[in-house]
C-alpha cells in the first residue's frame, strides 16, 4: 500500500471516531436534559399541589370506657425483724420461701454477756434480801426495847434514855424499809433480764413468707435497729395483697372513691384477671405528678400475686359524652391544648379544645370537636391556619377503624 493510502485511511477513522464521540456527547446531553425537565415540572407540580395529611375521624365514645393504668403489688404487712439481744447466733431454722406461722421460733442467740448479768442481778436480789432479813431481826429488837423503856414507870429511866431507844426504833425501822426498796430494785433487774431472755428466741410476728436471711450460724449480731445494724430477716404477709395505683388527676371523680371494680392483670398471672375494688384513696393530688393514689385490697389464697409485681388495673368509667381522639391529634400552644381539623373543603382549620381525661396514647375531648369531622394527625409546623391539604385516604380508613375498635 502506498504511503499517501496509509494517510487517508488514518483520516478516514480519525473521523470516524470523532463522529462517534459527538453523537455520543449529544445523546448524553438531551438525555440529561430531559430528565432535568422531568424533575424540575416534577418539583413544580408537588410545590403546586396540597400537602398531603393523615387524619381521624372523631367519634363520641360509649357510655363507659376502661381505663388501664400501671400499679405495683405490695405485701399487706412487710417487717424487717432485728434481734433485740446481743450474741452469736446458735441456729437457724426457716430460710427464703418459707412459710412461717405466728410465733414460729425463727433463730436462737447465744448471749453469754446477758446470761451473766442476770446471774449477777439474781445473786444481788439474794443478797439484798439476806439483808431485809437483818434489818427485820433489828427493827424487832429495836422495837422490843423501846417498848420496855416506854412503859417503864417515870423515875425508872431518864426522858433521854427513852428518847434514845425511840430514835433507835425508828432507825431501825427506816433501815428495814430500805432494804426491803432495794430488793424491789434488784428485783426489776433480774425481771428485766430475764425479759430480755426470752429475745433469745426470735420468733415471727405474723402468719408470712420469708423474704430474705442475713444471718448464719456463729454470726455476730447486735440489738437494736441502727443504720450499721444487720438485720436477721425481712418477712411479707401476702394474703391480702395491696396493689397501688397513681391515678391522674382527670379521672378524680370516678376513681377518687371507695368501692369502684377493678382488674388486675399482668403477663406473670395464668388465667383469669384477678377482680377487686378501690379499698381506699389518698383523698389528695400530688402537685408534683397531677396524680393521687388508689389502692386495691385483693385477697391471695393462691398467692397468685406476690410482692413488687409490675401490674396493669383497668377501671370502668362514665365518657359523658365526651370524644376520643389519638394524643396525636393534639397540638399544644401557649393558649392551650388544640386540633386541626379539615373541612368540607379540604382546607384545614385550628381549633381549641378541652381534655376531659388523658389515657396516654387516647385523649378523651369534652369540647371543641364533634362526630364526625376530620383531624390532622401529626401536623407539620409548614401548615397554616386555611391552607388546602389533601387527604390521603388509606390512613383516614385506618385511623377510623382504629377509632371504632376503641
């Protein structure tokens, strides 16, 4: 091939190439081009149109609702039981668990100090009353001669003499007294610590249950109820159990009362929920949580309740009329509580309204809303008080037949 051949063969596919490489960059370019329309009347349209809102349509509740709140179990008595003497401990005989009756011997204490001390206060009461003995043979004595110096013809004996005998008989007398005081003084010691004998038993103080043991056998324990105290035991009696309740203050006027059912249920009890009824209420709101508390006496054969168990206590109450919505609905503003509520026109309208009772995730409304309309649920802070929205109709079908099933 001749070398001019070569040239324009090279020539030829330079221009190829360069052809290539230009439709390529055009093509790229209007494609690019078009999805940048696309997007920008994509962007123009949705600026264009409402917003879209979830929403739920307000129905008025039945006569009587149920409300369900959180409540903890308590022992009806729950008493941490310390020794009363001083000494090492000899025996245990009940540990967690058990069962115990009143007066059931729990643990002995060998006190040797005590055992002492009433050893000593029982030999000064003998003492003492070897000393009334000699105080009584004295006072007699005494007694005897006065009288003979006393009916002793005048002349016989001075008036000094005779005063004499008499201060001694009176002495006498007054020693024997005393020491008769200080056998009723020994005596108090020796009944004291025999008292304090018996404490070498350490038995229960009702019919319960054994919640914990902090002793064992040779432990050192100490009398009293000080903070560096160790307690011996800690014992619950659990029938009838109490379970407690902080209710809000909305439901005061049902709940603040004695008498009301309740139903007690919790993911640990089998079966059935337990039935009771408000026993007693602390008659007061607490001002810090808007709350007061209400307890339930529950008998416990069963002992299906125990102590410090997390429950769920539902009440029935009067709706009088009132409307339910979700918390969600609820929009919170300096002039209070208020809702959006959508017209006819899709156009959305602010709205203050009054809780009659708070559930937590349902608020029950006794003004401002009624059966029927439409509430925006978690409205944007873009939405304004006439702005058209749409409604998307899946979740106002949800919401509604959520609201119906409460």
């Amino acid at each position: 091939m001749l070398p001019s051949d070569t040239g324009r063969t090279l020539q030829r596919a330079a221009v190829a190439v360069g052809v290539v490489l230009l439709l390529a960059f055009l093509i790229v370019h209007f494609t690019k081009s078009h999805a940048e329309r696309g997007l920008a009347h994509e962007t123009r349209a949705a600026a264009a149109s409402a917003p879209a809102v979830d929403v739920v349509v307000v129905h008025d509740t039945a006569a009587t609702g149920t409300l369900t709140l959180p409540g903890e179990s308590a022992a009806w008595y729950e008493s941490t039981i310390y020794a009363r003497v001083s000494g090492y401990v000899a025996k245990w005989y009940v540990d967690i668990g058990d069962r115990v009756k009143a007066g059931q011997l729990l643990a002995t204490i060998d006190t040797p100090e005590l055992d002492a001390e009433l050893a000593a206060a029982q030999a000064k009461l003998q003492v003492a009353q070897a000393q009334v003995k000699v105080k009584q043979a004295d006072a007699a004595f005494a007694g005897s001669t006065y009288a003979r110096w006393r009916d002793s013809p005048k002349g016989v004996v001075s008036d000094q003499e005779r005063e004499d005998k008499k201060a001694a008989d009176a002495s006498a007398t007054a020693q024997l007294e005393a020491a008769r005081a200080q056998v009723s003084l020994d005596q108090a010691d020796v009944d004291r610590y025999s008292a304090f004998e018996q404490f070498k038993r350490v038995t229960a103080p009702y019919a319960g249950t054994i919640i914990e043991r902090r002793v064992d056998i040779g432990n050192l324990v100490t009398a009293g109820s000080a903070a560096s105290t160790t307690s011996l035991y800690r014992m619950a009696q659990d029938d009838p159990i109490r379970v407690f309740v902080d209710v809000p203050q909305s439901a005061a006027a049902d709940l603040m009362k004695v008498g009301v059912p309740a139903s007690i249920s919790s993911t640990d009890l089998s079966g059935r929920p337990i039935t009771g009824t408000i026993t007693r209420t602390s008659d007061a709101i607490d001002p810090q949580a808007r709350t007061f508390r209400v307890e339930v006496d529950i008998p416990n054969p069963d002992r299906r309740l125990v102590p410090g168990l997390y429950v769920q206590v539902a009440f029935q109450l009067q709706n009088g009329g009132m409307s339910q919505v979700p918390a969600a609905a609820l929009l919170f503003s300096p002039q209070g509580p208020k809702v959006a509520v959508v017209d006819s026109d899709a156009t959305v309208r602010f709205r203050a309204v009054t809780i009659g009772r708070d559930d937590g995730d349902k608020v029950e409304l006794s003004s401002g809303v009624s059966n029927g309309e439409r509430l925006v649920l978690n409205i944007s802070n873009q939405i304004f008080e006439g702005e058209r929205v749409r409604v998307s109709d899946d979740a106002a079908l949800a919401s509604d037949a959520s609201m119906r099933a409460h």
